[in-house]
C-alpha cells in the first residue's frame, strides 16, 4: 500500500483561507448590486437541496442522492467553492463503486457539512444576508 506524504494531500482547514478570499471577492465583483439576491436564492434552494441529500440517504435512495449531491456541488462550484463540489462526486463514486450504506450515508453528510461551512463563510462575510433568514 502507498504511503501518501503531506505534499500529496495537504491538510484542510476550517478557517478562510486565502481561496475563499478570492472566491468572495470574485463574488463581489461578478454581482456587485445584485449579491445579495443571488447568495439568498443561492442559500434557499441549498437548503431545500441539503433535506432532499438527508431525506434520501436516511432512506437509501442513493440514485436520487446522488443527483441532489451533484445539484449541489454544481451550484456551489459555479460560485467557485469547490469542496462541497469535491464532495458530492465523492459521493456519486461511492455509489458507483457500491460502497457500504453507511460510508454512502457518510459521505452524504460531508456533501451537507461542506455546504455548511461555505453557508458560514458566506454569512460572515456577507452579514447581510442573513438577516433575509
């Protein structure tokens, strides 16, 4: 079995880093006026997305799963956060690879916690939109 050096797979953190900055202030200057229209229809339907992801994994209905998962990713990643992204095809290749239930449900959830940190990320340095919720 081949070891992995720390180079290969650099640690993730909770904090924002400077990727995150970028993406806000691409963010910024894609939207300007209109930022915070697009974060809070953004914001609702993931949320709607992420009970769909919970609903079907607590049921075992990974095909429909799978498509919210990448739903998710994609919307996330066309506004450049790409670890919820990241996630969500783990997730679609974990199924295809017929993972167990739980790893299945596992990984599910790190779609639904990945989304939550960038919800975070993006109700700290955007406080403006969170108070539409």
């Amino acid at each position: 079995m081949p070891s992995t050096s720390v180079t290969e797979n650099p640690p993730e953190t909770d904090a924002l880093g400077e990727s995150e900055e970028a993406v806000f202030a691409g963010l910024e200057a894609t939207y300007r006026a209109d930022l915070k229209n697009v974060l809070t229809l953004y914001l609702e339907n993931s949320d709607q997305l992420c009970q769909r992801l919970q609903d079907c994994a607590a049921c075992a209905y990974w095909q429909e799963a799978v498509r919210v998962a990448l739903k998710i990713g994609e919307e996330a990643d066309a506004l450049g956060f790409h670890r919820v992204a990241k996630a969500a095809r783990t997730l679609a290749d974990s199924t295809y690879h017929a993972d167990s239930a739980h790893s299945l449900r596992s990984d599910a959830q790190i779609v639904v916690l990945e989304y939550e940190r960038f919800r975070v990320a993006l109700e700290t340095r955007f406080p403006l939109i969170k108070s539409c919720f």
